[in-house]
C-alpha cells in the first residue's frame, strides 16, 4: 500500500491535492485531520541525537546492527 502525506491549507472551505504521476490508483481513501500548530521534542532528545550523530561521524563503521542491539538488550536482563 501506497501512502502519501501532505500538509495543504484550506482556502475558501477548500483544499486541492497533486499526486504524482506514478500514482496509479483509482480510487482512494481521504482523511482529513488538522494540522497540529504545536508539536514539541524535547530539548533532552535533540541533544540525544546530535550527540549520536556527532560519534557516528567520528566513526560511521563503529555501529551496531539492530539484532545486535536487541541481542546486547538480552543479555542486559
């Protein structure tokens, strides 16, 4: 299944969506929810992830797969 998410305004109660040519379906299902003007990350996760890109660009080939980090998870219990 194809799914496609865009975020598009409403004009005059109204909204128009483009999808791509290689979209081939001729039918679809629409929903409509508004758009959440307030979503906040925590300030904690963002320097999570800056911290793990910083060491990942310091050595992209010291990483670990996801059944190794399950497996290290395992072994924590």
């Amino acid at each position: 299944m194809e799914a496609i998410r865009q975020f598009v305004k409403v004009k005059n109660q109204k909204i128009s969506i483009t999808l791509p040519d290689d979209f081939k379906a001729e039918e679809v299902e629409v929903i409509i929810l508004p758009k959440l003007n307030s979503y906040e990350i925590p300030q904690w996760q963002i320097d999570e992830v800056r911290e793990r890109t910083k060491e990942y660009l310091k050595n992209p080939k010291n990483i670990l797969n996801f059944d190794d980090v399950l497996k290290e998870m395992e072994d924590d219990l």
